[in-house]
C-alpha cells in the first residue's frame, strides 16, 4: 500500500485510490512534472493495539515445544555452492574481530567470556551480532585460514545459546534472514573444519532457520524487513539440496513483498535512504544465488534493481555520501558507491521522486535535495521524521546546509532521548510554528496526525544567464493546529551560485486553536565544515568552508543567529555544529520570510 494517494496536478478535485505497483515494474521516465500533490493515505496509522497484541502473541509460540517441533526435519548433507558476496566488507571491524572485539559504530564489545543469550549491547549491535553481518567483515580482514578459526570459535557459542531456542532479537525474521544469506555465502569460513558433529549442527541450524522464515517471513515489518525475509527463502531454495518448492514458494512471497515496499519510482515506502540501500544489496546479493546456480534471476528483480539505484542516487551529494533523510546518517560514498556497484546498474541519479517524494536540483557544483512529502507510512518506520519542506544543500564536496540525521541508529552512540529529538522538525532545515512537530510524534514512536497535502509545483525559468530551477511546495500540517499552510519557494540559479527562497505563513482552516501570535522559527543546519559569523549590520551570515570558500545568507523579515547544533555522520557519531535561526511572532494574517543563499568568493 503507498503512503499517498496522488492527483495529477496540484489543486486537482477529488483524491484518487492510492498508488499499488503490480511487478513488473514499468521504467520511469526522469522527466520534470510540473504540478503534484501528494496525499498522507487517511488509514496510515501503523499497526493497531490488536494487531501489536496479536504479533507479540505470536512471536511468544516460538518459545512454545509445538512450534520447535514444526523446524525439525531432514537437513542437508551439503551445500549446492557458495555465491560471492558482492559487497566488501569493513577491515578494520574485522581486525578489531581479530583482536578479541566485536567493533560497531564506534563502540566496543570484547568476544571473550561474552554472553550471546544476554548481550550487554544496544539493540542495532545485537542485530549485527545475531544476523553474523560481522562475517562480511572478517572476511576481509586475512586470509582465510586466518579468521576461519575465530568465525568456528563464535558460531560454536552462538548455536549453544540460540541454535534450538527460537526467539527474538536473535530469530526476528529480518535477522534471520540476514543471518542465513552470510552463513551461505561465508561457508568457507564456518565449515572449513574437519569436526563432522560442527557441520551437521550448522546445516541443521541453517535449515531450521528456512523452515523458520517459511512461517514467519510475512510476520515480519513491512517493507524492507519482509523484503529481506523473502529473499532468503528464495536463497534458501537456491542453495539446498530439494529445494525447488522452497524457491517456487519464496519468488511468490518476494515478488508480492516487491510490490508493498517499493513506490513506482524504486522509493522503498520508509523514504530512508539507508534502508534503501539495504534492499538494493540483497537483492544484488540474491543474484549471485542464481548465478551460482547458472540461472537467470527473474526479470522483475532487475526491473526493480533499475529503479531503485536512480531513487538512492538522488540523494546523494557532491561528495558521494547520501543525505541524512528519515533517520539515516549521512552514508559514506564508499558504502554507497560499493551497493551500486554490487547492483551493476548505470544510471543517472533521478531528479524528481514523484512518489518517493524527494526533489533534486543540480546547477553547477551545487546540489539542492528537497522532502517534497508527507511522512512515510507509519507501519514501515519505526524512526520516521516529521521533515517535510526541510533541504540540503552542497557546494561541490562541501555540504552547506544540511538536517542532523541519525535517529534510526539509536543505541550506539546516539541516546533514545537524543534520537527522539532527531526525528523532530527542529532537527531539519525547515521552518517550524510553536516548536511543534509539523507531524506529531507519538509517546510510543508513532507517526502521528500532521502533514496530510503536499503540493508541488516545478519548472524551468529563463533562459541564458537568467535560467534557474524553481520549487514551489506547501503542505498543511500546521492548518488544524495554527491555522496556517507552510509555503516554500526555491529557485536556484543555473549557475548554481545563488539559492533564493521564501518562506510563507498562509492563513487557512476556520479557526485558529491556539490563539495570539505563535513563535516561529526557520532553521538552516549547518554542515560540520562551515564556520558562521554575523555580518555587521546583523542582516547577514558569512558561511566559511574549509578550503577557503565563502558563502552568505542574507535575510528579509528577520534577523538571524546563530546556535548550537550537531550532525551525525555516516558511522554514527554526532559531531557538534551550528545552525541560523530566523525567529519571530506569526500574526494572524500570515507572514513571509526571504532569504538569500550566495557564493560570494
């Protein structure tokens, strides 16, 4: 199911049923549609306390003999062959393996005497110990009969602990489903003893582990989770011996699992960039499983792989990495340029995500990326942020201005308290009335009721020297409680070197709940590279970056200041920053805030 419905033109009457892709997916063209609005769908309200109860009800029969009982069965002998992992992994977290330390996000866990039924780690580390993604990393940290051994050594002990016990984080589908496509393309390093009773205990806990997910792959999250889940029965079949009904079973699975987490566009319906690249690495992963078995992967595989490479690439800046969307930190160029690469699609980056909701502008060596988009469906997101109208900005390698990022990695580094406030509209470069949330955030991580419309409108300008690009967009999540409608313009030069926008407060609905004047403040995060300081008449800000470039933003309608932030880069890590606040009271009838961005040396 999409987040939106969507009409063809913005102010179009009536809303249309909302947007269901039917695999195979048809190519898009990168064409520019000038007008839009996108819909939040009335019935995106996550899952409901019956269904919380009834999942959590379910998850407690793994624990149950019946349910064991159900995994047991023959096991194979052998695998049919090991595919290659197309993705590197990370040496250095493999030599901190080889040093006696588990390495994630910057924090530390020694392997000695460690506990796997009780992991003294926070959850997104367990989830990297349970689903042996640290496999990829010793790998690439020697030779093979260099970290086979200590891969043995910790297989050994996670299969004491959790080879027959079924429960979560460590059988959640998705980690099971990770877990079982690394044991298979890493089997060099688990099974390279000669100890018989080894072996037989990891095929045996590798087809538990598919009879698993064959139950429980649609109980896991939507979206990229379930993708994940369905992916592995199909490796599964591709990989053990007998198993043709297993791959029949899962291609269905995982084609009706395409269909709910992908937008026409290749968008996966989180809208996080990070779980975008998620997806494209296994299913590049699960290609490699039918070459190993000489066989052509189905066609919508690589339909859907042709679309989602140009959606992650939108939003990525001058520097390669990708931008601190929906959760995700900033994602370091490698890591990205190591998923395309794994994908073996070439294609230009896709400069407007009709459905995904991300506008990209590209005018010299400056790169504007814009949430043009109601928030993403509540079922698929557990850190979804209320960001809508918020953009970054890059001059070349440099990132400018920027959002804080990191709320979906939570537990590293980053205290829940910390990454409740990383999902705020606050923490994006956008405007906001009452500090208040332009979508509310709900005590238990819900999305809650806000933005409902988007509306777009996009064209080219000009021509010659006077050609510039500009983004209209408004949305309502401000109307039931303020009484306003939020309206940015954005026009960025051809040159690239002057970014102008407007910033609108238009009076709307019957009545406004809070009465008097609220406060409102727009924000301009500023990357960790920028060094700002007020011009002497308190109209301007000098943006130095490193290297030696200047950039100013110059304001009508209110006097800016500068304060204190913080950005998360791609391994986790908040680093302190600045940001431009341009604040002020909203009268009642409505308000407009210019403001200028330009290179100026």
């Amino acid at each position: 199911m999409s987040a939106f419905d969507i009409d063809g033109a913005a102010g179009a009457d009536g809303d249309k049923e909302g947007l269901s892709l039917p695999p195979p997916m048809a190519e898009q063209s990168d064409s520019i549609e000038s007008g839009k609005r996108l819909i939040r769908l009335s019935d995106d309200r996550g899952s409901s306390l019956t269904e919380r109860i009834a999942a959590r009800f379910y998850r407690l029969t793994w624990r149950t003999p019946l349910y064991g009982f159900r995994l047991r069965g023959r096991f194979p002998l052998q695998l049919l062959g090991v595919p290659n992992d197309p993705i590197p992994g990370d040496a250095a977290a493999g030599m901190a393996l080889r040093a006696g330390h588990f390495l994630f996000r910057g924090l530390k866990l020694p392997t000695a005497r460690l506990d796997f039924a009780a992991l003294p780690a926070p959850p997104p580390f367990a989830d990297y110990i349970h689903s042996f993604a640290w496999l990829r990393d010793l790998a690439a940290a020697g030779e093979r009969h260099n970290v086979a051994p200590i891969a043995e050594a910790l297989l050994r002990r996670w299969l004491d602990c959790h080879g027959d016990k079924i429960s979560e984080p460590a059988w959640r589908p998705d980690v099971a489903a990770w877990r079982l496509f690394y044991w298979i393309c890493y089997a060099p390093l688990i099974l390279s003893g000669e100890d018989a009773v080894h072996r037989s205990r990891v095929l045996g806990a590798l087809s538990r582990t598919a009879r698993h997910l064959d139950r429980s792959a649609d109980a896991a999250r939507a979206g990229v989770p379930q993708l994940v889940a369905w992916s592995a029965i199909v490796a599964a079949g591709l990989s053990l011996p007998g198993g043709e009904p297993r791959r029949a079973f899962g291609e269905g699975g995982l084609r009706r699992a395409l269909q709910s987490c992908f937008y026409a566009d290749g968008g996966t319906v989180s809208r996080a960039p990070d779980q975008q690249a998620n997806a494209i690495a296994i299913l590049s992963m699960l290609r490699c499983f039918y070459a190993l078995r000489s066989l052509d992967a189905p066609t919508w595989i690589d339909e859907t792989l042709r679309l989602a490479v140009p959606a992650l690439t939108a939003l990525t800046h001058g520097d390669g990495g990708l931008g601190s969307w929906q959760g995700a930190a900033a994602t370091p160029a490698a890591t990205v340029a190591a998923v395309v690469d794994a994908s073996g699609v070439r294609a230009r980056p896709l400069r407007q995500a009709r459905d995904w909701g991300y506008q990209r502008l590209l005018a010299g060596r400056s790169l504007l990326q814009v949430d043009a988009a109601p928030p993403p469906v509540a079922r698929a997101t557990d850190s979804g942020c209320a960001s809508t109208l918020a953009f970054e900005f890059s001059d070349g390698p440099h990132r400018i201005i920027v959002n804080c990022g990191g709320a979906a990695l939570a537990g590293a580094l980053i205290p829940k308290d910390l990454a409740d406030a990383l999902r705020t509209t606050a923490a994006h470069s956008t405007l906001t009335i009452g500090d208040r949330n332009s979508t509310a955030i709900l005590a238990d991580g819900r999305l809650g009721k806000g933005v409902r419309e988007v509306e777009i409108d996009r064209r080219e300008i000009g021509s010659g020297d006077g050609a510039a690009s500009r983004l209209e967009l408004s949305h309502d999540g401000y109307v039931r409680r303020f009484g306003f409608v939020h309206r940015r313009l954005l026009i960025l030069t051809a040159s690239g070197r002057e970014l102008r926008g407007e910033d609108m407060l238009i009076p709307a609905g019957r009545s406004r709940k809070n009465g008097g004047n609220p406060p409102f403040a727009i924000r301009f995060h500023l990357g960790t590279e920028v060094e700002p300081s007020l011009t002497a008449d308190g109209q301007a800000v000098l943006l130095r970056l490193q290297g030696g470039a200047l950039w100013q933003l110059r304001c009508a309608g209110a006097k800016p200041q500068i304060s204190d932030s913080l950005w998360v880069d791609g391994t986790g890590r908040p680093n302190p920053s600045y940001q431009i606040e341009l604040t002020g009271q909203a009268p009642a009838g409505g308000l407009s805030i210019g403001w200028l961005l330009r290179h100026i040396g």
